[in-house]
C-alpha cells in the first residue's frame, strides 16, 4: 500500500487514472469506473515521488505558480474562476468553452497551445472592447491595442499612447481587468507614478487599492506553464 494520503478517489467514464494535487494540499485520484482499488494504489505509488514533490512546494509557497499538466479534470483561470479542462470525443470544434474547457480527446498533445491561442483571442476581443469603452467614457485618447505575451506585465503605455496588454490578464476577475485597463488610460495622460496619476485612477475606480491588492495576492496563479 501506498504511504501517501489520498483524499478522494472519483471513478468516472474516463479511459485512464490521473493524480491531480490542489493548491490547498488535497490529494485527488480520478479513474475509469471498473478500476480497481489495487491498480488505483500501484498507479500512486508509481507517482508518490511527484505527489510528495508537490505538496512539499504548496507547502512552502501555497501561492506559488501552477504546474500545468494539461490532464483532465485539471482547472484553468478565466476571468477570476477556475474551470475545469474535459476531454471530448464527439465535438466539432477543437476547443469549445462552457464553464469547462471541452478539448477533442485527439487534440491532446496541442493541448496547451490549443488553450493559449483561445485565451489570446479573449484578451484580444475583451480587452479592445473594455479600453475603448472606458476612453469614450471618460474621454482618454490611444493609438492601439497591442496583445502581448509578457510574463511580469499586465499592462503597459507608450509615449505615443499605445497600449499593451498581456493575454494573461483574462484569467482575472473583470474588476481587476478594468482596473488595469484604467490604470494604462490614466497613463496616456500622466506617464509616471506619481500622486497626481494615482488621484486621477482613484477618481475613477475609488476601490482600486483593493483591485491591486488582489493581483498582488493571485497574480502568480494566472499563469499558464
């Protein structure tokens, strides 16, 4: 028998065993309906190196970046929540979004550049609508928007007024997306950060503070490799 603890064992209509380890430290064992309790045990021990590995490092960071397996059952941000990643067979569209991110089974091994190529063409489409909404609304002015792959960023604005933001930035709650799409705005007016810059963000969104302070807190979890 296997010494690690395992919290829960879901049995679904699935075609192989998979481990998936939570951030808060549950230990979780999906399998096919008719496996067995031995195999589901001999499949942990094969794996207890990586399960202790793991939550030896939630323990000594709990915020610390996700190890994406692109496995099923596997939970993905998107606009503040976490869905779950499900493999499909009959599906026409390789990747379709319903409070689960449907993936043809076929597609697996482009799982990952599959699911980024989706959440680029998010951050595309809600972010270029959202700034243009917020320049009209309180009358900023830019050049274009400019979809990026930065890492460290969310956004960022030029001296010409081009503004850039990662694609990441759509696995955030909508308030703290607006939050830094205002943030950028405010830049095309005042190119520093200083306390006339923060008076303006905070004319417009009062409770912004708490927008940042939630980034500072989840912003490691909002990658994706």
């Amino acid at each position: 028998m296997s010494s690690t603890q395992i919290d829960e064992i879901i049995r679904t209509h699935r075609k192989s065993i998979a481990i998936i380890v939570q951030h808060s430290g549950k230990v979780i064992v999906r399998a096919p309906l008719r496996t067995s309790q031995r195999q589901i045990m001999n499949f942990v021990n094969e794996k207890s190196d990586w399960i202790t590995e793991t939550l030896e490092k939630i323990k000594k960071n709990p915020l610390q970046p996700p190890i994406h397996r692109f496995e099923e059952d596997e939970k993905f941000w998107y606009l503040g929540q976490q869905f779950p990643l499900i493999f499909v067979s009959n599906q026409k569209i390789i990747l379709q979004f319903d409070h689960r991110f449907l993936l043809k089974r076929d597609h697996l091994p482009r799982a990952k550049s599959i699911l980024e190529k989706w959440y680029k063409n998010q951050a595309r489409s809600l972010l270029t609508d959202r700034t243009a909404f917020y320049a009209q609304k309180y009358g900023f002015a830019y050049k274009k928007i400019n979809i990026t792959s930065a890492r460290t960023r969310w956004g960022s604005c030029s001296t010409n007024g081009s503004i850039s933001f990662t694609w990441r930035l759509v696995m955030a709650p909508v308030e703290v997306i607006d939050y830094v799409i205002i943030h950028e705005l405010v830049h095309t007016r005042v190119h520093n950060h200083s306390q006339q810059f923060w008076d303006q963000v905070e004319n417009i969104l009062p409770d912004f503070r708490k927008m940042r302070l939630w980034l500072k807190k989840n912003g490691t979890q909002l990658r994706f490799d």
